[in-house]
C-alpha cells in the first residue's frame, strides 16, 4: 500500500502502478510525461479521495484526455494541465463544485471538440492556448463560474459561451 501524500513523476512510458491512482493519502500529484507520439489512456479505476492539487505536464504529441483522471478526485482544489499535444476530438467536462484554482496552457490545443467548465468554486481561472499547428478548440462553454474573481485568457481563437 502506497502511503504517500506527494508524488512527483517524471516519466517518457506511463506504465505506473495501480495503487497510485488509488492512493487514500495522497494530497498532491504532479507528473511530466515526455511523450513519444504514444497515446495516453487510463484504463485503470481512479479514486484519490483525498487529492486536492493536480499538476499534469505532456511534452510531446500525443492524443490526450485527462477527464477519467480529473473525474477520480473529488476533492480537487487546484489544477494544472500543460498540454503540448493536441489531436483528438474528445471532450473536457470540468464538473468539479471544490475546485478554486484551474490553469490550462497549451502549445497545440487540447485536442477537444468542447471544453465545459461547470466550477461554482472557482476563484482563479489562466487560460493561455496557442494557435501553432491548427490545433484550437473548437467550442469552449462556461457555465457556471459564480465564484470567479479573476480570470485570464490570452493568445485566443476559441468560441466562448457564457
């Protein structure tokens, strides 16, 4: 049993254990994965009940969704998503009534088709895409941010719905 309440990962395969996704102490999670055009699909069951900052690095291309992850901790407080991938066309549902502090940063875009952010918690939201490689989001909805105090999105071409 994994009794750890921060692990930082950096890795260039995410053949990682299953009891890190299950870890009942982890508080933080940070990981880098140095991608060689593989996919990344998490087929393992994720409960980390106890997570509340989430730190994902991809440096590479790859086809990408973190939603299963994200999904697991429903706790989460603060999120980091560094995504230099872009590529796939599922979608990103942020449903998440604890988190107060998101940051996304793409080089090539998420890859998405949609990107939802329903976060009533929300007090800080940093949003900077580039439009390299053709990659953009398609449609970005922002449905409830009743929380939100400050936000920032820079280097844009994304339809925004409030």
């Amino acid at each position: 049993m994994l009794n750890a309440s921060e692990i930082d990962i950096q890795a260039n395969q995410l053949d990682l254990p299953s009891v890190l996704f299950t870890c009942k102490t982890l508080i933080k999670l940070s990981f880098i994965w140095y991608n060689k055009g593989e996919d990344w699909t998490i087929t393992l069951s994720i409960d980390l009940p106890f997570l509340k900052t989430l730190n994902i690095n991809i440096v590479g291309p790859s086809s990408f969704n973190a939603s299963k992850l994200i999904n697991g901790c429903p706790v989460l407080e603060s999120l980091f998503l560094d995504i230099d991938c872009g590529g796939n066309d599922e979608d990103y549902n942020l449903n998440i009534p604890t988190l107060k502090h998101l940051e996304i940063r793409t080089r090539k875009g998420l890859g998405a088709n949609q990107v939802v952010v329903n976060l009533p918690d929300l007090e800080s939201f940093y949003f900077r895409g580039s439009l390299s490689s053709g990659y953009v989001t398609s449609r970005f909805v922002m449905e409830d941010l009743s929380s939100l105090v400050s936000a920032i999105i820079l280097n844009l071409l994304i339809c925004l719905s409030f």
